[in-house]
C-alpha cells in the first residue's frame, strides 16, 4: 500500500514537472521558447513547399534556404529567366499557430524597402523626358534661396539621393522616418532641411538611408505634380498586379508575420510608424510572383535603368552594399562574371530582396520571419548568388 502510494506520488510530481516546466518557461521567456521550437517547426513546414511545373532545382533549394536559415515560417520566391518565363515557389501557412490556410503564390508580403527600386526608377523616367536632372540640386527643387545650417546640402543633387551619397547616416544621427510614435517632417515639409547637419559630404561615401528615398518622392511629386502614390499607380499599374500600398494594418490577404526573433517590436509595431510618409521607402506589398513580373516588363521595355549608374572611385563592388548605383547596390564575388544589382528589404518581420542580374533575369524572394541573429537578407543574397552563378554556368556552352 506504501509502495503504491509513493508510485502514485511519483507520478504526480513527474506530470506536475512534464506540464509545469513548458509553462513555467512559456511565461518566463515565450519568444526564447518559440526560438528552440522552431527547427521542429521548419521541419514541419518543409512538405508545404510547391513549385510551378519546370522550376529550375535551385529556387526550390533556396526556398529551402529560406525556411531553415532565414526563420521564416512562410515565404515565396520567383525568378523569371532572361526569355521571360515565370517560376515560382511557395511555402508555409498564413496563420501558423491555426494552420488556417497555406500560402499561395498570391498571397501578400510587404515588400519593404526592395519599394524603393521602384522609386528610383520612377525618378529616371522623369530624367529621361527632361523634367528633371540627375545632377539637379536638391535644394534648388525644395528650398530655393533659403539660409540653410549646413552649407554641404547646397551641393546635394538627385543622383546622391539615389545612391545613397547625399550625406545622410542613419547609424550616426537618427533616422526621422522611423522614429517611434513621432511623425517624420518628410514628405510633408521641406523646411527642417535648413537645420538638418550632414554626417558626411556629398558623395565621399555611400551610407544607406530611408530619408534620401523620402525626399525623392517630394521631388516626384514637385516635377510630376501629383502624389507619389497616384503617379506611382499611373506609371506602373500596380492594381491588376495586386500591388499595394501599406497603409499600417494588414490586408485580409496578407500573411502573419513572426516575431519570435524581434526583441523589441511584435505584431502591433505598424501602429508606431507612418506608412503614408514611408510609401517611398517601404511602402508596397504584394507576391514575389506581381513584382518579379512587373520588373520583368520594365526589363523589356527599356532594360533595367535603375543599373546604367556611372562607376565611381568609393565603389567595391565584391562587398555587399559597397557600391550603391540608382537604387540598389551591385555586387559581384571576386572571380565571377554574374553580377547581382541588389535591393534588399526589412521591415519587422518582413525580410526581402529583389535582384536583377546581368543576364536579364530577375529574382525577388519574401519571408514573413527575421533571424535572431545576423541580416536575413544578406545571407539570402548571397545563397542566392551562388545558386544563380552555378545556374547560369551550366547553361553556357561547353
């Protein structure tokens, strides 16, 4: 009787430990909990995977990718070939924790900031009808004759703000885009600009920054005068791709984005930011399929223009972001002839990248996680880039 009586007691303590511990350290540390799940989780999600009928082997291997070492529970990538066919692959589910539904090769992403490739071509079509100039200056179009801090801004031109050389440092001074709970002054207003002090001077280095695509759009919209979303719809008719704009909360259509990497934001951080002022920068959602396409057809009317910038003397083109042209960066690993012009995007759990190679092609992937560590994106740039440099290889004549 004894015996049975500490056998039963056993059993309770050992079921108390199986159920209390999970629950103990689920309310302790839930995010560190999710992050030790989520192997298995990756594993569980890898038969979800499906590719369109044809899709060379390797998107398949960096949707893989993706999946395990991107943490990014749902994903899509799209690569359209140098003739123009369409692949695509897809994996995960729109909502994780209910399995609700799987992702499609329709569903929403936010793009993030591979919008401001799209921006940066939207300026060079203004350039290539004469309205405006690379080499115009900024303030001569926002602020002409008026007493600024900083005297280096008078030399600021448009082709500075494209490749990211305008002298504005988000790691040195604060970036006003995303400032939390304040509204930025860009686009609503020029006049800020006359206190603003430069963190370097034009053109002595690249520095990636959300306000130089910000200003371009109050630039477009002084040259075209219309909205930079209106134009941004008119030139590129962005409705029958089922591109749009972000306007803060997410779409019916749209995925849930995982958080378990971030330590700050979780999946309310829309409501700190504004998304009207961030259109320019990060603005746009849709499939990786709508844009990789969209890019596609810029391709073939007038080739990639966001590509032709100038070689410049601070350029490293064999390191990531170490030579910025209109919009993206371009990089080539040492010993190569593919080169990528990358435009990688992030917003809270919304990594992606969008790449157009010198052979024509273009690949776009998005994921709805982040890493706990290290840049998504540039890991994903780079798998991507051997994938596409061992694919194209193969494809040349022996």
């Amino acid at each position: 009787m004894c015996f049975r009586v500490i056998r039963l007691l056993g059993l309770v303590v050992a079921g108390g430990l199986l159920l209390g511990l999970p629950a103990y350290f689920w309310i302790g540390d839930r995010q560190q909990v999710l992050r030790f799940l989520y192997p298995a989780q990756a594993l569980l999600t890898a038969p979800s995977l499906s590719c369109s009928v044809g899709a060379p082997a390797w998107l398949a291997s960096a949707a893989n990718f993706s999946l395990r070492d991107n943490s990014s529970p749902s994903g899509q990538l799209a690569h359209v070939t140098p003739d123009g066919t369409l692949h695509e692959c897809h994996y995960g589910w729109h909502s994780i924790p209910l399995l609700s539904s799987r992702v499609t090769k329709e569903s929403r992403f936010r793009y993030a900031s591979m919008t401001k490739a799209l921006t940066a071509d939207a300026v060079l079509r203004q350039v290539s009808t004469g309205r405006l100039s690379l080499d115009d200056h900024l303030l001569d179009l926002l602020l002409p004759d008026v007493a600024i801090t900083d005297t280096r801004l008078q030399s600021v031109t448009i082709e500075h703000l494209l490749r990211h050389s305008a002298g504005f440092d988000r790691l040195r001074s604060t970036d006003p885009m995303v400032v939390r709970n304040r509204k930025p002054w860009c686009p609503y207003t020029a006049e800020p600009l006359t206190k603003v002090t430069l963190d370097f001077a034009p053109g002595e280095r690249y520095a990636y920054s959300n306000l130089n695509y910000c200003l371009l759009a109050m630039v477009l919209e002084r040259v075209s005068e219309q909205p930079f979303r209106q134009l941004i719809e008119r030139e590129y008719g962005l409705q029958p791709r089922d591109i749009r704009f972000v306007d803060g909360p997410y779409r019916a259509d749209e995925v849930s984005y995982d958080f378990r990497n971030s330590n700050f934001y979780g999946d309310d951080y829309w409501r700190y930011f504004d998304f009207q002022a961030l259109s320019s920068s990060a603005g746009l959602s849709g499939s990786a399929s709508a844009l990789a396409s969209l890019w596609a057809t810029l391709r073939d009317q007038r080739g990639f223009s966001v590509e032709h910038a100038a070689a410049e003397e601070i350029c490293e083109p064999n390191r990531l972001r170490g030579c910025y042209g209109h919009g993206v960066f371009s990089y080539r690993e040492s010993g190569s002839t593919l080169t990528l012009h990358a435009q990688p995007g992030f917003l809270y759990g919304s990594p992606s990248v969008l790449l157009l190679d010198n052979h024509g092609g273009v690949t776009v992937w998005v994921g709805n996680g982040m890493r706990h560590k290290g840049s998504s994106t540039d890991s994903m740039t780079q798998f991507l880039y051997r994938e596409l440099n061992a694919f194209y290889a193969s494809r040349v004549p022996q």
